[in-house]
C-alpha cells in the first residue's frame, strides 16, 4: 500500500525531492561511527525499509544521497513536528504538503541520538539516485477514460466510534467488520491488536492478541498488526474462528521461510481458536497456530482470511479457509525471484487450505484435494491463485464467484474474478499493462505481441490513479437500489464506488455519493483533512457499513436514492 507517508524515511525523501541539488557540505556533521550506524540501520529496517530502499524508487522514493540535500538539522526538526513546522509557515514544509496532500505526523518519541541514527546510516548511501524518466514507449496515462456518477446517493447512519488505541491519527486502525453466519453476531478489529463485538452501537471487546500473543507487534504500521478474523461456518457447533497477526522474527521457526541471505524483518501467523462456550461475550477457551510465514517487510503481508458464506455443508469449498497473501514488498526491494510467477512460491497468492485437516507439511492443516496444485511436485499445494501484488479483500457475489481486489503499484488498481490455478499478472503486469520487474516498476508500457503465452488473466475491473491511490474491497449490496451492486472504494481518497455486477454483462465503475445529517457530503468532508484509511463492512442481513480508520467511526449506508 501507498502509505509511505507515515514513515520516518518518506520524510526525509520528500525533503530530497524538493531539493534536487546536492551538496557535500550537507550532511558533513553525521557520525561514521560503525555502533551509530549499526543502530541506525537497525531503526531504518523497522520504521522505513518497508516502503523504502536505496536501488530504485518502490512505495516511497529511493532514499540515496537524500541527506546531501538539505540541512540535517530541517531534518530532525521536521520529522520531530512537521505540524509546528507548517503552522509557522515554513516554506519547504508548505511545498511538501502542497504536493503530496496528506499531513506528516510527528515522532515526536524518537530521541535526538536515534535521529542522529538514522541520518548517519542513510548518509553512507550517497549516491545520486538516477531520475527515471521513462522511455518512449512507456503509458503515461493508462486509463484516459474518467469515472462516471452512478447518480446514486447513499445516507450514512453514525453508528459508533471504536475506542482509541492510540492518542493520534490513526485513533483506531479498524481493518475488519463481519458477522457470524449462524448468530448474525457482528464483530470488528483493530489492527493494534483488540476484537470487539458490535451490539446495540457499541463496542465490547471480546479478544486481545496483544495480551494472548506475548510476540504480537502492530509495528512498523501500515499493514502489521491483527490482521483480519474468520468464524468456522460451524461455529456455533465447534466454536471454531480463526485470526491471523504480526509477530517479531526469531523466536519460532516460520513454516515458509528464505534463504538465510535474505533478512527478515518479521512473521504473519494463523491461529485457531476454540472457544469453550460460543455464546460467551468474551473469548474463553484455547489456541492453537496453523501457519507461520516470513516477511521481509512490513508491507503486503497477510491480508484478508475468509470462508465462502454461499458455500453450503457437503460442497467441497464449505469450511475451506482462503488467505491472502501479498509479495511482502519484496519486488521493491529487488527480490523479484520470491514471486515466481509459476505458483513455485508461497507469496503473491491466494491460498485455500482445510483448517480442520492434518495433510500439510506441518500437520497443522488439511491441502484440499481440489486445489488446483495439489499433484504438482514443484509447487506450493496450498495456492488457490497467484500473481498478486498486496490481495486486500475478499468477497462472494450472488453468483458463486469470488472477487478480489488487489493494491496496485504506481498506476492501476484491480478487482479480478479469482478461478483456481490462474496468474493474475504480478510482477510482470499490473492491470492490463505490461511491467518490467528488472527495471522501474513505476513504469508501464503496451501488452507485448505474444502477450498470450504469459496466460495472464486480467482484471475484471480496474480504474488508475487518476481515480485513487489504494483500492479498498467491499460487498455486494442486498436491498433497495444497492440491491447487486458491489460497493468498493479507494483508501486514501475516500472516493465509494458501485459496479452493477447483477444487471449488466460488461459492469463499468460509477461513483457513489454520500449524505450524511440531511446534507450531501464525502468521507473525506466528514473527517476533515489528510488519509481517510476507508474500510466496508457488512452484517447477515446484507447492510453496508463504512469504516474510517483516521478517527475510528463506522457508519452504516442506511439507505440509497436518487436525489430529485
């Protein structure tokens, strides 16, 4: 996700883009003291190698020879209160919010010395970065087409605002609101690791990870923390849910692993939880892991965990558990090997394993006899799906199908209809453009002529960042107008969308407006400034609820019109 804002290292490359020129008297006051800059690597790995590296441009900008231009001290200054900074007028401080639009918290906690850090060890990366600036036959506006209004009007109900896990923005990192299919029970989380359930508009906390899970880490942000949540269709019966969270690396040996050479920043883990009484309103009962994996940053890692609620018992997809996996930032950082584009490699997938089965090579869970790599030596038998760069969100439409949408890199943003053993194009396409891997990967170009013998499969839907920054998957609608319309929107912008899946043969994306307190609005109006961080959510009986992670509210789409 596009969210290298919130780091330390964005900070400073933002400084670096507004000050081209570089200088050697900049930066001459930091240490070479190999301690100093042993911990200064340290800090970058944790806070900033996840969107940041120092061979080309990747989430964030390629951080060499940043702290030769500007003054070190603009730079502990800024990132210590970039707010102060613009509220006094700073120029440099106001052009960096001019570009780039979002608002740069401040760490305020980092010490003087850590600072000192830091900038010492990006100082031993001195090299110019060379500026990328294309080819001839790169796209430069890949989608000329612009999005349309659905003429639909959908009224927010404020239902409530989850607790605060945090005294600023992001007050509360809500990622997941979903329900329990047999007692319609409605729950949400908060990646900084609490599981609440929702009833009569407000919230109980039902589950802390981070209390259960000595190891859990919802750092360095972005997408760590308690990650999404899964109830067994039996669960009324066998009690039976599932979580999947961040843990610090090195205490348990991760059940997919790299090669020693490759360091691992921290682990995504599966459990199974039993409760001894499904109807308790807190969780009491026991755990058990299923699956432990390594990542090498802290992006694109474990995404969404979901069971298919059209799936009914005896079919075999009922009880199947789909997990998503990202590429782990690794592409970025130049490991393009780690997403095999063959289904070889476990990340970039969508995996589909048995939770209640004991086959894997661990033992911990079944491999379902029907997925599609199970007799294929060489492959990962737990791949339903590959080819993804950060698969977000799951959901089922009224026909069975399985939709997914998929974070893009600098350009497209996806929706695709998920079918078994298919390679939906990453690293080597993004959208229904061409990408090259070795290369800059901010860079498309045409399909190839013998583009059929890569047997990509493309996007169902796709819009480009023109239209938003970072896709956020949603829900088919089930009453009134919404009725078989998916709902999906953009998470840094805020912008809802609609595609009509049940009527139309070739659905396009409309945009879907908002009212809120007897007035039209936008989620971007109701919070106020910077990053929206939206989420949907829903219920059993089909409602649509909306989710704003800066300030912790959920809302619900109480209605939908069409204004006079």
């Amino acid at each position: 996700m596009k969210y290298a804002i919130f780091t330390i290292a964005i900070v400073i490359t933002l400084i670096f883009g507004c000050q081209p020129k570089q200088s050697e008297n900049y930066g001459s006051d930091l240490s070479d003291d190999p301690k100093l800059l042993a911990q200064g690597e340290e800090l970058f790995t944790h806070k900033c190698s996840s969107c940041h590296n120092f061979i080309q441009d990747a989430i964030g900008p390629n951080l060499s020879g940043v702290t030769l231009a500007v003054e070190s001290d603009w730079i502990r200054r800024f990132i210590k209160n970039p707010a102060g900074m613009m509220d006094s007028q700073d120029k440099r401080s106001l052009e960096l919010f001019d570009r780039y639009k979002i608002p740069m918290p401040g760490f305020s906690d980092l010490t003087d010395p850590q600072l000192d850090a830091i900038l010492s060890f990006l100082h031993t990366h001195k090299k110019k970065p060379i500026k990328n600036t294309g080819s001839e036959s790169d796209i430069k506006n890949p989608l000329l087409d612009t999005i349309q209004s659905s003429g639909i009007v959908a009224e927010l109900e404020f239902i409530t605002q989850v607790p605060a896990s945090q005294d600023k923005p992001p007050l509360a990192r809500i990622n997941k609101l979903d329900f329990e299919k047999q007692s319609g029970r409605l729950f949400v989380s908060d990646l900084r690791g609490i599981m609440y359930e929702l009833k009569s508009d407000k919230v109980h906390p039902y589950l802390s990870l981070k209390e259960t899970k000595k190891e859990f880490v919802d750092s360095p942000g972005l997408g760590t923390g308690f990650g999404s949540f899964a109830f067994h269709p039996d669960f009324s019966q066998n009690g039976l849910f599932y979580t999947s969270h961040t843990e610090r690396y090195g205490n348990v040996a991760a059940d997919f692993s790299f090669d020693d050479s490759i360091k691992v920043i921290l682990q995504w883990v599966v459990t199974e939880w039993k409760c001894d009484d499904p109807n308790s309103v807190t969780f009491k009962g026991s755990n058990r892991e299923l699956m432990r994996i390594d990542f090498i940053t802290g992006i694109h890692g474990m995404q969404e965990i979901s069971f298919n609620p059209t799936a009914k018992e005896g079919e075999e997809d009922y009880g199947k558990l789909y997990i998503c996996l990202g590429d782990g930032g690794s592409v970025s950082k130049g490991f393009v090997n780690m997403v095999d584009h063959h289904g070889t490699e476990i990340l970039s997938s969508i995996l589909r394993i048995d939770p209640k089965g004991s086959n894997s090579e661990n033992g911990k869970y079944g491999i379902p006899k029907d997925n599609p790599f199970v007799d294929l030596p060489n492959n990962q038998k737990e791949v339903w799906a590959y080819g993804f760069r950060n698969p977000n969100k799951l959901t089922w439409d009224d026909n069975g199908r399985l939709l997914a949408t998929d974070i893009g890199q600098a350009h497209i943003e996806e929706i695709n209809v998920i079918e078994p053993g298919k390679f939906y194009g990453w690293p080597i396409r993004e959208g229904t453009f061409k990408l090259n891997p070795n290369s800059d990967i901010n860079l498309v170009y045409p399909l190839p002529e013998d583009d059929a013998n890569y047997v990509a499969t493309y996007p169902f839907l796709q819009y480009d960042h023109d239209e938003g920054k970072a896709i956020s998957g949603g829900f088919v609608g089930r009453e009134g107008m919404l009725d078989g319309k998916y709902i999906f929107g953009d998470i840094l912008t805020g912008r809802t969308f609609v595609s009509d899946l049940k009527s139309s043969k070739n659905p396009s994306i409309q945009s879907l407006d908002m009212f809120f307190n007897d007035e039209k609005t936008s989620l971007k109006s109701l919070i106020g400034k910077g990053r929206i961080d939206l989420r949907f959510g829903h219920n059993r009986q089909g409602q649509i609820f909306v989710m704003t992670k800066a300030d912790g509210k959920i809302y619900k789409i109480k209605k939908a019109f069409e204004p006079l």
